[in-house]
C-alpha cells in the first residue's frame, strides 16, 4: 500500500479545464481533493498501460518462438 512505504513525490500539472471538470463532479463521486482523484486516475491508467505492455510482450515473445 502507498501509505506503508515512504514514497518520493513528483508534483504534477492538471489544466485548468481538467480541475473545473473534476471539482464539479467530485463531491457527487467521491468525497476526496482533488489530488488524491488525480492519484487514482493515474493508478487506474497506469495499471492498465502496464497490462497492454505485458500482453504485448507476451504476443511479441509467441512469435519469436513460431519464427524459430
């Protein structure tokens, strides 16, 4: 978990038609600042980014194997 390990920070830029976009609809969908929104959507993003990466490898690796 984040909170367990002592993390380095970097800051970040949201533009201004991200944070008025986000800050509308943050208090009907969570109950959190903006900063810890934007800290999960980048986990959610990077998650995902990290699963198409290993399916590619994966796929890359396959072939490799048939060309051989």
């Amino acid at each position: 978990m984040l909170s367990e390990v002592k993390q380095r920070w970097v800051s970040v830029s949201i533009p201004k038609g991200f944070s008025r976009r986000i800050r509308a609809i943050l208090g009907f969908v969570a109950d959190e600042s903006l900063a810890e929104y934007a800290r999960q959507a980048i986990q959610v993003r990077l998650k995902d980014d990290e699963n198409r990466a290993e399916e590619a490898k994966m796929e890359e690796k396959e072939i490799r194997e048939r060309l051989q």
